[in-house]
C-alpha cells in the first residue's frame, strides 16, 4: 500500500526570518552622586514597576586571603537582610514587602549586588532602605552564628554534586592560586566565622566608589537622582581605584583526571582565555561559540547528542569577569564513552580551528544572538540587570547598539580567525571528573593525564 505525499505539507512551512531590528541604546541619565556612588537610570514606562541594581566593586582580594574573603562574602551575602540599627529583620521584611518590594543579595570575586523590583511609588522607600543597609546593616550574632551553620550545610550538599565538583577542578586548573579559583567557600573556613568579623567586613568592603546603582522603569530620571543622593548622602568612605589582580597563565598540556570512585558518569570541563565585551573579537567569538557549542543547533549538539547519543545537553559559553574572560565547555557523559566524548569534543574545537564554518551556520547565529540581545533587554528586569553587568566591566549603555553593529558585521573568515586563536585544543585545559579505573586507560589514549592541582 503506497501513501500519497500532498502539497498540503506546505501548510506547515515556517515563514522566513525577519531582519533584526537596528538596536538603540536605551536613553540613560548618568551621575555621579557626591558620595562616589554611580547612578544609571533608564525611563522605560511599560509598567508601573521599577528594577533596581546596587552593585557594589569589592576590593580584590590576594592569593594568600583568597579563601577567607570568599566565605566572608559568602556568609555576609546572605546575613545582610537580618536587621539595620534602625529596623529588625521582620520589620525589614515588612517594610520592603509594604511597597511591593523583594530584596535579594547575592555576591562573588568581583561584586556584591543588590536587586529589587518595586512598584514605581514604592521606590523613594526602597532608595532609604537600601542606603540604611549599606551604611548600618547589624548582623546580629545568634542569627548570623544560625545562617552560619546553613550555609555550611548548603556547601556540604554542594560538594555531593559532580557538576559542583567539576566546575571546582576546572577552576583551580585554570586559576591556580588566582581568588577565581575559590568558587565554593571552604566549609572549615566558614564554620570559624563571627559576626563581629562580618560586621569589620561589611565597614571595610562596602564602599560607594566602584559601586553603580542601576534604575530602569517608570520614573523620571532628574526625580530619580535627587532621590538617590538624598537616600546615599551619609553612605562614605575613601576614594579609589578597585584593582583586579591579573588572571595567571595555565598549562594546557594533558587531562586533569578527579578520581569519583563507583560514579557511572564523567563530568567534563574544558576551558580557556577569551576576549571581553570591550574587544573587537568578541562579536566574533561570541558567534563562534554559538556555533561550537552555545545553543542547541550548535555543532557540539548535534555530534555528542544527536550523531552519538553520549550526553542530552552538551554546552558552550563564554564567561565575563573583571579580570578577565574565559570559554567554557561542560559536557556530562556515561563512564564507557568518556574518551569518545573528550575525543569528539576536540574534534569540532579543531574543525573550528581549522575549517571555515558554512555562511548558513553564520547567518543562523546570528540572528540567535541579535534575538537573544533584544529578548534580554526588552524587559525593565532584563534591561537593569544587564547594565548593571556591563557597568562591572566599565561599559556604557551605549555599548548595547554598538555590539549588534558589530554582530551584523562579522564575517566567515572573522570566525575562523578567532577560532584558531582561543577555540583551538592546544591553548585550552580539559578536566574530566569521574571512576578513573574506569576512564583513565581510555584518557591516556587522547593525551597525558594529570592530577589534580
């Protein structure tokens, strides 16, 4: 019995693709409060609600402090909500929750941020809480000494987790000694900790200099401002340039093999330096990664997932900090085809390197990237968040439309060129987390396989 194949299939035909818009930068009143503190503001109505980001530069910390400075921050992080002189942690809780408002705090290596949404007359309030925050917050010790033993209980669940613990391995191949390499709080570290030391912390680090408080939503930028400078007047501290301790350089040479004796899967991490937002490569890389392996119609997709069928999500990226920038390769596979995956995965880095991608792959990253720019900052919450982001690297609003030119602009052998410099196998570190006498005889087929640092 023969079926019959219709025109009506056509019915189902996607349209074509339309042309990215051309990308404004969004209209910003930039000042500089007499305090140091940076103020971006952004007039978008689209609903009675404004975002607000206060993100605060920490100080670098060096190789020797590296670890206290990373709990500290950890611990101080998530107990800067318990309470001002002024208010307790209930009253905190209602007055912010009075306006509409939820605030969370969250910090790493470079920063310590504070996000809210609040309803537009909700923001002058938001403004003073923040500012009584940053100037007077108590960290009272029985509620510290309880938040204390959580997040020790969170690292200790944390470090359970193969991915957790890959992600750790990658690090320390990468930075060393660096303070990026501390990407999990040691818990021996955190469990000596006292509030009285968060307290000495919070006076010495959380400063207005360095710091950026982003505003976008139904506001007037002028009425915003004043605001603020009111809100901030008694928040000080001295002047001067945060400095960014440079990213030291690592041996790519051979696989870094984390024995997880009995674990039936491999967790696997390659990485390497990259250019920052500020280059005239990143447009480039950041297409080239596209194409590799930074979104499911990559090329790493359709050889480990679709072709091999070894890993359902494997991904690529490229991640921006102050000191520097790097691209990132997480892949988690079963024990068996380790080697296989390692192999395939340096295979398409080297067909990168080595091959021009087709001006189809090119035009299909593209339009994903300038549609992934317009979905992320078409938002109040997206748009905040996202020159909060660039302020930590010095960058302007104006950056926004600058990069979808240079987007539009990259070309084939663009590509190929920044491929062969920061996707080849050769200049990039590959850690493999898994049952070594299972996977290492397999791993010294490909390279030399190294311990851990």
């Amino acid at each position: 019995m023969s079926v019959e194949v219709t025109d009506e299939t056509s019915a189902f035909a996607l349209p074509p693709l339309i042309e990215a818009r051309a990308a404004r930068a969004p209209r910003a009143v930039c000042a500089t409060l007499p305090n140091g503190l940076d103020t971006l503001v952004v007039r978008r109505p689209t609903v009675p609600m404004v975002e607000v980001r206060l993100r605060i530069t920490l100080p670098a910390a060096n190789r020797a402090t590296a670890a206290a400075t990373t709990a500290r921050g950890s611990l101080m992080s998530s107990s800067m909500l318990f309470g001002t002189a002024q208010r307790g942690q209930e009253q905190l809780a209602n007055d912010l929750a009075a306006v509409g408002a939820d605030l969370s705090v969250s910090a790493d290596a470079d920063r310590l941020l504070l996000s809210t949404a609040v309803l537009r007359t909700g923001l002058s309030t938001v403004l003073d809480l923040l500012a009584e925050i940053v100037t007077s917050a108590s960290y009272p010790s029985a509620e510290v000494s309880a938040e204390r033993d959580r997040l020790g209980q969170r690292i200790a669940m944390a470090l359970t987790q193969p991915g957790v613990v890959a992600g750790m391995a990658r690090s320390r191949r990468l930075f060393g000694d660096h303070p990026y390499a501390q990407t999990m709080p040691d818990p021996a570290v955190v469990a000596g900790l006292e509030a009285g030391t968060l307290r000495r912390t919070h006076r010495e680090r959380v400063r207005p200099y360095g710091a950026t408080l982003v505003v976008v939503g139904d506001v007037q930028p002028a009425t915003v401002v004043r605001q603020a400078t009111s809100a901030f007047a008694d928040w000080g501290g001295p002047a001067g340039r945060s400095r960014v301790l440079a990213l030291p350089d690592f041996d790519p040479v051979g696989i870094t093999l984390l024995d997880r004796p009995g674990a039936v899967q491999s967790n696997v991490r390659i990485g390497g330096a990259a250019v920052g937002r500020s280059d005239l490569d990143y447009a480039a890389l950041k297409l080239a990664n596209l194409i590799f392996g930074g979104y499911f119609s990559s090329r790493l997709t359709e050889n480990l997932r679709e072709r091999n069928g070894f890993t359902y999500s494997p991904h690529s990226g490229i991640d921006n900090a102050a000191a520097g920038s790097m691209f990132l390769v997480d892949a988690d596979v079963a024990s068996e085809v380790t080697a296989r995956a390692v192999h395939e995965t340096w295979y398409e880095l080297g067909r990168m390197a080595l091959a021009p991608v087709t001006q189809g792959e090119l035009d299909l990253a593209r339009r994903y990237a300038l549609g992934t720019l317009a979905l992320s900052t078409a938002t109040q919450a997206g748009l905040a968040s996202t020159l909060s982001s660039l302020a930590g690297q010095g960058l302007s609003p104006s950056w926004l439309a600058g990069h979808q030119k240079a987007v539009a602009g990259v070309t084939v052998s663009d590509v190929q060129e920044v491929s062969r410099r920061y996707l080849s196998v050769s200049s990039l570190a590959t850690v493999v987390v898994g049952d070594a006498a299972l996977v290492e005889d397999s791993l010294l087929s490909l390279a030399a396989v190294r311990a851990p640092e």
